[in-house]
C-alpha cells in the first residue's frame, strides 16, 4: 500500500515552515484567454479543468464563529462528461437546538467565448432553491446557465457557522486536474487545532506560522499545491479517498480564561462521550434496558446464546432511519416508542441489553467505508460516523450492528468493515482490528435448453449469502427498477419474470426466466455455443499495466460457484469437449476451477473462484492478474454440436 504521510499539528507541538514567497487568497484576473483553451495540458482526456480552487476557513477571534469561503474556477472541455462542474450544491446544517449555519455571500457565473469577446451570465437569485435533506442538513442549490464546451464556471461563496469545533475535510486531490489549489486555515491563538494531512503530494508551498491577522494574534496554516493531475483510480478499492491528498482539522485545546483540551487522545474521548448526554446519558438509562428486556433470556445457557437472542430481538424490533452517528438523535425512550432510530439509538440500546443480561459489552466507534479510514495517530472524534456493539466472552471479542435485517454476530453491513475500531469500555480505550472473516458465497445457477432452431431458454438464479447479500439487499432497496435493469444491461439477455427476496436464512436471492437467439452459432450442420452460455467472464478484471499501488480490497472473504446445465438438442452430439482446469496459489489464498462433464443428453459446467481474505498488499496483484487470466481464457471455450 501506497505510505500515507500524516503531519499533526497542534498548540502543544507547533511546527514552523519558512514560508516562500507567495500570495494566498489572491485569485488572479479572469484571462480571456482561458475560453480559447481546447485540452487540458495536465490530462489532454480531461473534461473539465481547475484553473484556482481555495478553501478558507477563518476563525473569528471575538465571536468564535467559522467563516467557510470557496472560490472555484473551472474550465469545461467536455459538457457531457463533466455534469459533477454543472451544478452546485451547499449544505448548512443546524443542530436543533437554535444553532444554525447561513449562507452570507454566493456568486456564480459562466463565461463564454462569442464573435470573439467574453459573454457573462450570471445565475440570479431565481435559479436557486433549497431541499431539506434531513432534520438537520439543508442544501442550496443551483445550476450554471449556457455552459458549452469551452465554457468557464467560476463560483464563490462563504458560510457562517457556529460549529468551529471541527473544519470541513478539504479535498485537495481530485479526479480533476487543477492548475492551483490552496488551503487556509487561520485561527486565533486561544484556539488550537490539530490539523491533519493525509496524503503523498507535498505543497509547492506553505506556511504554519504565528502572526498579525484581522487586528489580532492569529495561527495561520496555508499549503497550495501547482499543476496536479488527477487522481488515477484502480479497480478493487473501496475507498480511493482514503489514498487522496487532503487535509481536515478539528479543535485540539481552547484557552478562555483556562486552559481546556478537546481531543488530545482515545482516552480523553472516550471520558467526555460518556460524559455527554447524547451517549454516555442515554447508556445510564438502564431501566430502560430491563423494563424492555425480552422474554426467556435469563432462561438460556451460554452468553453467546443471550446475546444472539437480544440481539435478533433488537433488530427485528426496531427499524435504522438511516441516520448515522455516534449520538442520539430523539433519545433511547422515543426509539421505544416509535421503534424508530438512528444507528446510536439502536445499538446503544442494544449495548444496554447485553449488560443487563449480564454481559460484559461495550460500544465501538467506527468510521464507515464512504467515510473514510480513523486516524488512529490523531485521536478526534469527527473520523467517527457510526456507533456498533460489542461483547466480551470469556477473552474473546464479537460484534453486531443492529441497524440491518440481515447482519449477525460478527456478520456486519460491508459498510462497517473498515479497518479499524475504537472499543470504549467504562473505564479504557481498545483500538481494534475490523477484518472480515466470515466468507461470502455467490451462486449462480443457470438451467437451459438448446432448441432445434438455435434459440436457448431456461431459468438463472442469482443467490448470494453473507456480506455480498446485505450488499445486494442495500442497492436492491436504493433502486428496485435499477437493480433488476442491471441483468438486462450486464448480460444483453431477454430476462422476464424477475424476482428479487430476501430468503428467512438472510441469503438474497434473484430468480428468473431467459431467452436468447443470439448464444448459438449455425456453421453447416453444427452448432458452436458457449456452455457457459452468458456467465462467462469476458475479461480479465485485473488488467492494470503500470505496477499496483494499493491494497486489493474485497468485501470479504468470498466463494463465486457459476453452475450451468445445459440440454443438447435431439439427434445432436458434442464433438469435443473442454478441458478441466484447476489453479491455485502456493498459500491457498486463491483459486479456481473449471469443470465440464456430460451425463446423457445434458452437460454440466461448474466454474469456482475462491478467494480466502477480505484484502491483499498490492504484492497480490500478478498472483489475481494470473488467474483472473486462466478464468477469462476458460470461460470464452465453445464446443461444437454436431448433427448426428
């Protein structure tokens, strides 16, 4: 795995850059002659183009409030390919309890190139509207008028907020080449951040100095960064964010009248959550917990079984809203009675259960997928964006999330698996390791019949277990039409009469009917076919050229079974059939198979890849290069039907 550089700054251990010379917060002129650019001298394919991108955040020294301004100005090459440039979102959040961010300044233009001379349009007022995303996100949003190809869109804006304890992650590398890109933080000297930089590109320059700012003694932090590609994605990866170059900062110590530390370690934390209403409140709630227990578990033997027993009854009782986070929303008392909640709600609940029964558990703070890796090196409580539980048997650990139907005791949701965990016990903090261990299984089975006229028909099922079925279950529920499109579009099969379930065991299964005049190949008196029919892998999925850069991530360990039965027409004989294969790596990490064998009048077809982690170190790569090849290569065998 590519290093990742991280450089914590804080009050206690300032570092100081001499800074070179050079002016930030300074955009340049508008240059008419960015509407004549054609390409992108960066990346000649680019859509679109960042000519100055800045971020500033600005603390203010008598109010305490963060000033957010952006200030973007992008050239669009391509209008089709860059619709991420097109529009505008800008989300303000409010806290329900009165505190709430404003947007105070916004200007957006696009400019063209006509008969020579720049033509400005403005976006007016009009064009703008707002969504209420949830109870506590609203968003503005807006869409640039008469952008063409050629276009320029420059947009800035700023955003009060009273949230100063934590400062929006920055995104300094983008998939998006950028010709200039700067980060500003400047933040009065009472109040110190840790400031977190992650990532491998170096600023071409900086400067973390005190001085003289706004009238009064300020901390700045200033990086800009010239001439960035984009950033070059690869296949197998759940989070390329976590690789990008970016920076986000949250408040460390403050010093009004007393010195006051925030998040200087896992321990002071994990003292001020169980502090806080919002969590270590709601989980003193314990009558709750036991006017709510269910029904025969004191009856039960082992911890295990308790805990499997409280934890299906939590989890069929109560239903997630979606709504992640480390806090309570409505409270643990309002969860009852709607049985309603977000993810703390749920299992904080669910950790209250496990005590009462007597069992020694705990909550664990984790950093879902989309969010991005913990920085295990900088304690801080924004990384975290999900509560789970925890119990401890006799030494050994197990976890569950009750937010999902499907999940089981150390069988989380694919979002969970991150890496890393923060346990709060009551009175220490345990990082532990999320690995996935529990393997998947995908099984896909296809029943046909070759017709005398060369058309195929049959019945296919699309059955998966484990974490690949709570994943299938989740874009099942995001989108049913797209979901059940997707085989038509993977496949270029007619498929009718599509169902999709989740089965009582949990598994998720796709079952349905098939047609297709297009498998078979007529040559005189013979028939050339597939038997793989359409589950053949066409390509080699592990077709990178340059060398790997990082880890090769799976959900989790998983087995893939494509079984194919397929009926040979009367009066026809195969000519030859293919040949077995099998391969394997040394470590048994990985392997695959492929087996043909006739049994009458019908022909069977079994291929099987193992894969035994849920990750690899790039050193993997030529290993999954290689089989992945020996899959392609037979999977794409055909046979010939001859006319007897």
């Amino acid at each position: 795995m590519r290093k990742i550089l991280l450089i914590v700054f804080s009050s206690m251990n300032l570092i100081f850059i001499e800074a070179q010379k050079h002016e930030f917060l300074n955009p340049p002129k508008f240059n008419d002659a960015d509407l004549s650019k054609t390409k992108s001298l960066l990346d000649e394919n680019a859509s679109a183009e960042i000519l100055y991108k800045s971020g500033h955040f600005k603390v203010d020294a008598y109010t305490a409030l963060l000033s957010k301004t952006y200030f973007y100005r992008v050239k669009i090459y391509n209008k089709d390919k860059a619709e991420e440039w097109l529009n505008l979102e800008i989300p303000l959040y409010q806290n329900g309890k009165g505190s709430q961010e404003s947007l105070t300044k916004l200007k957006a233009f696009t400019y063209n190139l006509e008969n020579g001379a720049r033509v400005e349009t403005k976006v007016e007022k009009n064009s703008k509207y707002k969504s209420k995303e949830s109870k506590n996100i609203t968003i503005t949003k807006l869409a640039f008028p008469n952008v063409k190809d050629g276009s320029v869109i420059e947009y800035e804006y700023t955003v009060e907020s009273p949230f100063a304890f934590e400062i929006p992650q920055f995104l300094i590398e983008s998939s998006t080449p950028s010709l200039y890109t700067e980060y500003v933080l400047d933040s009065p000297l009472n109040i110190s951040y840790n400031v977190n930089y992650t990532g491998s590109l170096v600023p071409k320059y900086r400067e973390v100095t005190e001085k003289i700012l706004y009238g009064t003694d300020y901390r700045t932090y200033r990086f800009a960064y010239g001439n960035l590609k984009p950033f070059k994605t690869e296949k197998f990866v759940k989070n390329d964010m976590n690789y990008r170059t970016k920076i986000r900062a949250e408040v460390h110590s403050t010093n009004f009248r007393e010195l006051k530390l925030y998040s200087s370690s896992w321990e002071q934390i994990m003292t001020r959550l169980y502090e806080d209403e919002n969590f270590g409140g709601e989980l003193r709630k314990t009558k709750l917990a036991k006017e709510n227990m269910p029904a025969g578990i004191t009856d039960l033997r082992s911890d295990v079984e308790k805990a499997n027993a409280i934890f299906s009854y939590v989890q069929k009782t109560f239903t997630w809203n979606n709504d992640r986070g480390i806090y309570t929303e409505d409270g643990l008392k309002k969860l009852l009675e709607t049985k309603t909640g977000n993810a703390a709600e749920i299992n904080l609940l669910l950790v209250m259960m496990f005590r009462e029964a007597g069992i020694k558990s705990d909550p664990v703070l984790i950093s879902t997928v989309n969010n991005g890796l913990i920085n295990l090196a900088s304690p801080n409580v924004s990384n975290m964006n999900m509560v789970i539980a925890a119990i401890d048997v006799n030494g050994e650990l197990h976890i569950y999330d009750a937010t999902s139907k499907q999940a089981s005791m150390d069988q989380l949701p694919p979002r969970d698996w991150n890496q890393f965990g923060i346990l709060l016990s009551k009175n220490k903090v345990q990082q532990i390791q999320m690995v996935n261990a529990k393997p998947s299984f995908s099984y896909l089975t296809a029943n046909a019949k070759i017709n005398n006229d060369g058309s195929i028909s049959g019945t296919y099922s699309d059955k998966d277990t484990g974490s690949y079925a709570m994943f299938a279950k989740e874009s099942y529920d995001d989108n049913q039409e797209k979901y059940k499109k997707q085989y038509k579009e993977n496949f270029a099969i007619d498929f009718t009469n599509i169902d999709s379930k989740v089965l009582e065991n949990g598994d998720f299964e796709s079952t349905m009917n098939f047609s297709s005049e297009n498998l078979v190949d007529r040559i005189g008196k013979k028939m050339i076919i597939n038997p793989m029919l359409f589950l053949n892998k066409n390509s080699n999925e592990f077709d990178q050229t340059e060398e790997r850069k990082y880890q090769i991530d799976f959900i989790s360990p998983f087995t893939r079974i494509k079984k194919v039965t397929l009926e040979i027409p009367e009066g026809y004989a195969v000519e030859e059939l293919p040949k077995n294969k099998k391969i394997v790596t040394d470590d048994k990490e990985i392997s695959y198979s492929y087996v043909i064998e006739q049994k009458g009048n019908k022909l069977e077809i079994t291929s099987t890849t193992t894969v035994a982690s849920a990750d690899y170190p790039k050193e993997y790569y030529p290993a999954f290069k290689q089989i992945w090849g020996v899959s392609s290569k037979c999977e794409n065998q055909v046979i010939s039907l001859i006319k007897k």
